[in-house]
C-alpha cells in the first residue's frame, strides 16, 4: 500500500493527502470519480481525497489539512485558497509534469491562517511533525 498522509476529520472521516508530485498521482489515479478531491490554487501543495461522503464540515476540515502541508503556506504564512473539486473532472495530459494535473470545474475555498495555526498547535499536542 502506498504511504499517504493521514487525517481523521472531527466526524471520524479519514482523508488521504500525498507526499510529493509522484505520490499526488499515485493519490489521484486511486480515486474514484465521485470523489472529492482537493489541492492550493498556487502549486506545491498535496491532493487531498475526502471521499465520496464527506460533510461540509469534512471538506472544510481536509482544507486546513491541505493548506497546512503546502508551499502557499510555508512560504506566506497567510490565508491559502484551495480548490474542491471531482475526480470525474480531472484529467492527465500525457506531456504534463509529474503531480500536475487538469481540472475542467472547481470551486474555491479560502482557508484562513488563524486555522491553519490552531491545526498545527493541535498537530504539536499529539507529537506530530509539522514538517514532513
């Protein structure tokens, strides 16, 4: 099995994030076209698959997880919008760098800094790297 990022949103939902640009794909190619699939307008930033049955309260929760393992956030330190969309509306050009992707349809989503920081403190409180 591949080795992704793990998070358990407050509803007991577990969602899925990748590592790097060849892991995002490994992470993008095993959804499935219900899914909900998030990443950060800027690049440099994991996908992240909530599934099929996440709440909105779920996708909300992903979207913090997303922001906090991006570049958006590391090098700003500010709010960082990420895009929600389908796996259904995705699509790999065969000439597209690795972990790059299409997306024909997407909405967007700005998760606050003030967010961010109260995921990472709790992240800390559980022993958790912050940087990997």
């Amino acid at each position: 099995m591949v080795n992704f990022r793990e998070f358990v949103t407050s509803s007991g939902l577990r969602v899925l994030g990748g590592k790097n640009s060849e892991n995002n794909d490994e992470l993008v190619w095993a959804a499935k076209p219900s899914d909900v699939l998030l990443h950060t307008s800027a690049p440099g930033s994991p996908f992240v698959n909530v599934g099929s049955s996440a709440s909105k309260s779920d996708i909300k929760e992903a979207a913090v997880f997303c922001a906090k393992f991006s570049q958006d956030w590391r090098n700003s330190k500010r709010d960082v919008v990420v895009n929600v969309f389908l796996r259904k509306d995705m699509v790999k050009d065969k000439r597209a760098k690795e972990g790059s992707w299409s997306v024909k349809k997407q909405d967007k989503m700005r998760v606050k800094s003030e967010d961010i920081l109260k995921f990472e403190k709790v992240l800390r409180s559980e022993g958790i790297a912050l940087g990997e």
